[in-house]
C-alpha cells in the first residue's frame, strides 16, 4: 500500500478521535447494528484506524483489528486496555495482501478505506479471500452529495483530497461489481447522507 498514505494517517493519528470522530460517529453505530453481531463470530475491520468502533462490539465476538499506520494502531492499543477488550487482536497489516487464511472471518468490515487506497479493487478481493463463503462484507466510505453541484465541486477536488488521504472520487457500483459483489442492504450516513453503508453477502466466486 501507498507509504504516503501511511505517513498521512500516522500524523492524523494525533487528532483523529477528536477530529474525525465525532463526525464519523453516527456512521460507525449505524454500521455496527447493522453488522449484528452474533456471540463467538469472528470478526475482522480493516483499517480499524484509532479503534472508535472497539467499544462497540460485544465482549463474546473474536475482533481482529488491522491497519497500516502503526501510530493509529497504538491509540487502538489503548483503548484495548481501558475497555479490557481480551477478545480484541490488532496487527500492523497492508489491507492488499492480508497475512490471514482464506475463509477466516465471518464477517468483515472496510470503514473509510476503499477511496483512500492505490488499488481498491485488490483491497476487496482480499476481503473477499479472507471472508467465509456465505460469510458478510461491509463497506462505509464516503461517496459524495447527492447534490449536483456540490457533487461536481467534489469531484473537481478530488485530487487535493487524495493527496490529503480524504479519498478520492470513485464510482462505488462499478468498483463492486468488478469484484462480483451484489449489494444487499445498503443506506446513506453521516452528515448530508455523504456516506454509503453497504452490506455484500460473500457468495460469489474469486477472480
């Protein structure tokens, strides 16, 4: 993955929790109920960032956490510790070539990183890979106003947010159909709806 992207958010590491998320936060409840946490399912985030979302999950799921930038995963080290998560594991992991086996996880969850990445297609392939046959894929991303106008202004700066490591503008559809996954509940979060929560069943085949 990008080394400028990991020494973008290894700096953002610092005011990420206070910065982004209080914006994020409606976002990641939405995501975590609709994700439906079952007792002993293993779960994997990728690019678990600061950890917000740790608390939330319930103290009998298997939670694998991985990111990138090391300094954001030490923040999620601490709140490890505070909540006294024993269910949580966290691993300083490239997202494009996972370490984990194939049909791991019963559920995995990609929140802000499918527009931040070099390679997004590969990114989901490697979901797909580590994610049970049958098992659920969950994607939050920032996808932009439905508003005509803000929309072209964001994408006539979708450069600069990429350089930023805010993202850049992607067409979310095609993407997941290149990767043969069907959407099958999705709904708009986060402030103006600038977000699409999307949830995949991984009942597709690997190309």
């Amino acid at each position: 993955m990008s080394e400028h992207i990991k020494r973008v958010y290894s700096l953002y590491a610092w005011i990420y929790d206070g910065f982004f998320g209080k914006i994020f936060e409606p976002g990641r409840y939405a995501a975590f109920h609709m994700m439906n946490v079952k007792p002993n399912e293993t779960i994997l985030e990728v690019g678990l960032g600061t950890g917000l979302s740790l608390p939330l999950y319930p103290k009998s799921a298997h939670v694998i956490g991985i990111d990138i930038s090391q300094e954001m995963l030490n923040k999620a080290e601490v709140k490890k510790q505070y909540y006294t998560l024993s269910n949580v594991t966290l691993y300083n992991m490239d997202a494009s070539s996972m370490t984990f086996a194939d049909n791991t996880f019963d559920k995995v969850i990609a929140s802000h990183v499918i527009t931040v990445v070099p390679d997004p297609l590969r990114i989901l392939h490697e979901i797909k890979r580590v994610c049970k046959k049958d098992g659920e894929i969950f994607i939050l991303n920032y996808a932009g106003c439905n508003n005509r106008l803000i929309s072209r202004f964001e994408k006539f700066i979708s450069p600069c947010r990429d350089k930023l490591g805010l993202g850049k503008h992607i067409d979310l559809d095609k993407l997941l159909r290149g990767a043969h996954l069907s959407i099958v509940h999705e709904q708009r979060v986060n402030f103006l709806g600038m977000c699409r929560l999307i949830k995949c069943k991984n009942n597709s085949v690997l190309i």
